[in-house]
C-alpha cells in the first residue's frame, strides 16, 4: 500500500481521446493507469450529481469508497484514470485527493458528436434510452430509476426545449455543456492543478504530447508521440463530415464552446485510419 500515489483524472466529453490516453500514459513508466474506473458506478454518479440527483456529500462518499480507496492501496508511483464520468464530479474528486491532477482533454465539437451518433448511436442520448431516464425524473414514485447501463445515464437539463431536441442535438447540447463545467470546475482550483489538452494538438506535434508528461510529472519518450499516429478505441474505422443540416444544429447549440475552446472558424476534418 503507498501513501505517495499521484492521482490524476484525464476528463473530457468523451469521444476525445481519452481511450488513446489511457494506451499512452500505461507505458510511462510506474503507473496504475485506468479507463473509466468503475464506469456502471461513475457514469450513474456523475449523471445524477450532474442533474441535481445526488449531492456533494452523497458523490463524495462514493468516489471515496470506489476511486479514493483504489489510489490509497495502489502501489504504483502514479495512478489515473482516463473517463469523461467524472468530468461532472470534478469539485468532489478535487476536495477529496487535494493533491490530484486535471488534464482538460478537447477535440473538435463537431468530429465528437458525429463519432458519438454514427458509431454509438444506440448508448448515446438515444430516443427510448433518454425516455426511460425523462420517465423517471418527472414521475420517480411510478417510474424506478433505470439499470446503470451506459445509455440511461446521460445528463438531461430540466429546459423544455431539450424535450424537442433530436438525438444529435441532445448529443451536441452535451458536448458544450460538460466541456463548460469542466472548464468552470477548474477554473475554481488552483492553476497548477490543471492542464488543458486539444486532441489535434498532440497528434501534430510532440511538443503538446512533451508538455502533457511534464504536467502529469511522467518520463517523455518519442515513441509516446509516435503512438498518436493510429487512433484508439475505433470500432468502426470511417469517418465523414456532419451533414449540412446537422452542422447548423451543431452551430446552433455549440457554436459559443466552439469559440471558447479554440475552434472557431476552422474547417471540420475528416480522420484518416
């Protein structure tokens, strides 16, 4: 058991690299590295704590028992975990291991929510799976909480206009919203606590890849930047450009994160596997 573990959390909206990550940072050297620790529990958490279902002390109490406790017996010099979950839970982690680490890891609104609709259409903010949870929140006496499967347990505001969104609005209504409590979340710590990341930037240049191993206090080698040549987690190998029609929506919704996040006025990209 080691009371010097490192922690660190990479958090994101998913669809971001976080998987990609997770294959890097595994070969730095003495590191208990994670990809979506202890999802079926987080995902709930973090989705309830998101929607005002659980409060601090209730998701405090969880991430102790779960993530606090797998750190306390790590016997590793570093320990993280790579998991758009806990992007909604970061005061709580950040209260609870005050000397943990937050990477901020963005990529391109526009190629995460068409990854999320083309090539996990059925666990994303689907039309019955995001029933089922409505169901819930409006009636919980009538309608029991649904099972901690990945696909009940996305984020939904109380806005009425939600309600008409279609499933790739409701996933780029995502994207803005966790990658704004991310970045409100952080922006209440200190600043050597937290390190932002574009995915875009680490595959062109080792320079990001070198000042994230830096930040994160991991020994840098070229072949860590070398291993961003090929994606992760790809169970699909294709890519295209959003419609038309959905790069309104998506300009509609997103178009002010896009802006903040670095994005604006660039030309959507189209991966090459």
């Amino acid at each position: 058991m080691s009371r010097t573990t490192q922690p660190f959390f990479i958090v994101s909206s998913g669809r971001s690299g976080t998987a990609m990550l997770h294959k890097v940072l595994e070969t730095a050297g003495d590191i208990e590295m994670h990809h979506e620790y202890m999802v079926h529990i987080a995902q709930p958490l973090g989705a309830r704590r998101a929607m005002g279902l659980a409060t601090s002390a209730e998701a405090t109490a969880v991430l102790r028992d779960t993530h606090a406790a797998a750190i306390r017996y790590s016997t590793a010099a570093h320990w993280g975990d790579s998991s758009n979950k806990l992007s909604w839970l970061i005061p709580e982690l950040a209260a609870l291991l005050p000397d943990a680490k937050f990477v901020h890891l963005v990529r391109d609104g526009r190629k995460v929510a068409g990854s999320y609709y083309r090539k996990l259409f059925a666990e994303c903010y689907d039309d019955r799976s995001v029933a089922v949870l409505q169901a819930h929140l409006d009636d919980p006496t009538n309608n029991p909480a649904p099972p901690p499967e990945k696909k009940y347990w996305w984020p939904v505001p109380r806005d009425p206009a939600f309600r008409a969104y279609d499933q790739f609005q409701r996933i780029a209504w995502h994207w803005a919203q966790v990658n704004r409590v991310i970045s409100d979340s952080l922006a209440a710590l200190p600043p050597e606590r937290s390190h932002f990341a574009r995915l875009e930037d680490l595959y062109v240049s080792p320079g990001g890849v070198k000042g994230l191993f830096h930040f994160l206090n991991l020994p840098y080698r070229d072949e860590h930047f070398a291993m961003f040549a090929r994606p992760h987690n790809v169970n699909r190998p294709q890519d295209e450009l959003l419609t038309p029609a959905q790069a309104r929506q998506f300009e509609d919704i997103a178009g002010g994160m896009m802006a903040a996040l670095g994005y604006a006025g660039t030309p959507e990209y189209v991966v090459n596997y």
